[in-house]
C-alpha cells in the first residue's frame, strides 16, 4: 500500500505559524495537495496547542489558560465510567475536535476543494500527553497504572474519531502520533521501559484501519520503534539526525523490505538554517542519506527506497514567520517534484 501512495511525496508534521485557519489550508492545498495534513495552529490559541488540543473530553481535566498547565483534577468520576463504557463499544462519537480546539482540523474538514491522495492527521501521542499532563500533586499521569490506562483508552477514541472523519476525505489514511518527548527515553527523565513505550504506542494504532505514523524530532531508541508491527511510517529530523538512523541500518532495509516507509524530514524549520539551504543542496543531502541504505548486506534498491519514501520539514513549522513556513513549504514542494523527475516517480 505504501508504495502505491507515497513515491517521495510531500506532506508536513502539522503545526503552523498562521492564526486564520482559512490561511493555513490555503498553504496545504498550494503545497501538499495529494498528502494533505490538517493545520494546526498552537499560536491562535492556547487550546490548539499540543497537549490541550487533544485533551478535550478527558474525564476530570482541566486547562488552567493563565497558568499555562493542563491538570487532571478528579480523574475517578462518573465520566470516567463512562470512558470505560464507550471504549469496550468502540464507541468514539463523542471524542471530536471541536473548533475552539483545532480549528484547522475543521478548516480542513469543511474544505470541499481538498481531494488528496491520503488524509493525514496528527495527534499527540501517548508518551508525551501523559508526561504532560500532571495530577493535582505534580506527578505526571503516565506514572500511575490506573490514570495511564484511562488515558490510552482516552486517546484510542480520539485517533479512532480523528481517522474517521479523515476517510470521508479519502479512503488512504494516515494518522501519525507526535512524540517529541521520546528523545529523552533512556534518560532518567524518563523511567519507562521499552515495554511501557511500544505497549502504549501500540494501543493506540492497533485500533486504526489506515496506515500509522509516529513522529519524533530528535534522536531515541530507533530500534525500539523500527521493530513495532503496528508501525508503517517512521518521521524523523533527517537534517540533523540521519546518522542517528544509520546506526540501526539493518533494522532500516528490514523496515523497507516489510513495505513500509521512511518520512524524511529534510526541510529544516531553524529560520536560519532554512536561509542557507536551497532546493538543489537538500536534494544532494537527501539522495545521500536515502543511499546509505542501498550499500552492504541486505541491501534496499535505490528505487525502491524511493517508492517507500516521504518528504517532510523536521519538525512543526509553527516557530517560523508566515513567511518563512511559506518559503519551507515551497521549497519541500520543489524538492518533492525534483527528486520524482530525477527517479522517475510522476
């Protein structure tokens, strides 16, 4: 499936620098019509930020806007009964995103121009919602057994939801959960095991029909992750970090070779990095980081590595101008096209 969708085509992680949702999806259908991902605009509210926008609905939470803190106050309550209910069903009608919380989510739902290839969504994942968000006393959630299950069974329904609002898009799915904090995993940070992690991950995108991402801008365990069967699409910060990906290389041509693809973030969002780079020297840096793949045991063609590829910025392009993510965009449009003529992608 993979190979018939991707072939180096442009999409983006999600966030955005605009504050008109009507703005931002203007941008996704310039740019990325064919992988079109939903805006997310963390900067017109604090709502739509990463760990509010997803947290609607969760029994017991509240969002202190002043004080900058999404805290679950009474997690045991007659919601959460009801959370335990609706999860046993399947039922994920009432985990929505409304508009006070993603208004590009509905943006995008609303536009009837948009006839893209795949629908990406995004949504915090379950690692860094639950370190997130705390207790009354401080303690991150994800470290009490019983909040940390209300919790996954929580976001279960609201990718569930979130993918079936996409498929009235297209058919071709593509739901990537954000993981930044997993780049402190193995630190004492983080006192999770490998267990804990992928268990969580897998809760999540066990319950998807279409195909599964999980976005992670830094450097982690990446065999841990290369190794999830529920996994089809990893996103990493390949500007910065390829070789951090090229340690695990054998795990990477086993990953190709099972169908699934890479999303390599090539455009850089540091303002200043992305002054320095062209259209022609990001190529260059990709086709050798796509190649690295193509040499010693186990082999993947280069061709094939193509047809298993994603092309993305690094991370959220919310901490850049209007301008700038204009100009990131552009410039991943470009390269998309370029490096589809140059391997015979169209």
């Amino acid at each position: 499936m993979t190979k018939a969708l991707f072939n180096m085509l442009p999409t983006m992680i999600g966030s955005m620098p605009y504050t008109d949702p009507q703005k931002a999806m203007f941008a996704v259908i310039k740019y990325l019509p064919q992988i079109a991902a939903w805006p997310q605009l963390p900067r017109r509210d604090y709502f739509e930020q990463m760990t509010p926008q997803f947290s609607q609905q969760f029994p017991g939470l509240v969002i202190d806007v002043d004080g900058n803190a999404t805290v679950l106050e009474q997690p045991f309550t007659e919601e959460l009964i009801g959370l335990y209910e609706n999860y046993l069903a399947n039922d994920f009608s009432k985990y929505n995103l409304s508009p006070q919380y993603a208004s590009g989510f509905n943006a995008y739902m609303n536009t009837a121009s948009l006839s893209p290839i795949v629908a990406k969504g995004q949504m915090t994942g379950p690692i860094t919602f639950g370190t997130s968000v705390k207790d009354v006393s401080g303690r991150a959630i994800i470290y009490d057994k019983n909040k940390r299950q209300a919790m996954c069974m929580f976001l279960r329904l609201k990718a569930m939801w979130q993918e079936s609002m996409l498929r009235t898009h297209s058919l071709n799915t593509l739901l990537f959960l954000d993981e930044p904090i997993l780049v402190s995993f193995g630190s004492a940070y983080m006192p999770l095991s490998r267990y804990e992690v992928t268990d969580m991950l897998s809760q999540i995108m066990e319950s998807l029909q279409g195909l599964k991402g999980l976005h992670i801008c830094g450097r982690t365990d990446w065999e841990m992750l290369l190794e999830m069967p529920q996994l089809d699409v990893l996103n990493f910060d390949a500007y910065q970090y390829a070789y951090t990906l090229e340690i695990y290389h054998q795990q990477v041509k086993a990953f190709f070779k099972q169908g699934k693809a890479i999303a390599w973030g090539i455009v850089p969002t540091n303002a200043e990095e992305l002054k320095n780079e062209t259209m022609s020297s990001l190529r260059d840096r990709l086709e050798e980081y796509m190649a690295f793949y193509t040499r010693g045991e186990n082999a993947v063609s280069f061709k094939e590595v193509c047809a298993l590829s994603l092309l993305t910025p690094t991370c959220g392009l919310s901490t850049l101008t209007e301008e700038a993510c204009d100009t990131a965009l552009q410039m991943l449009s470009e390269l998309s096209r370029s490096m589809r003529n140059k391997h015979g992608s169209y």
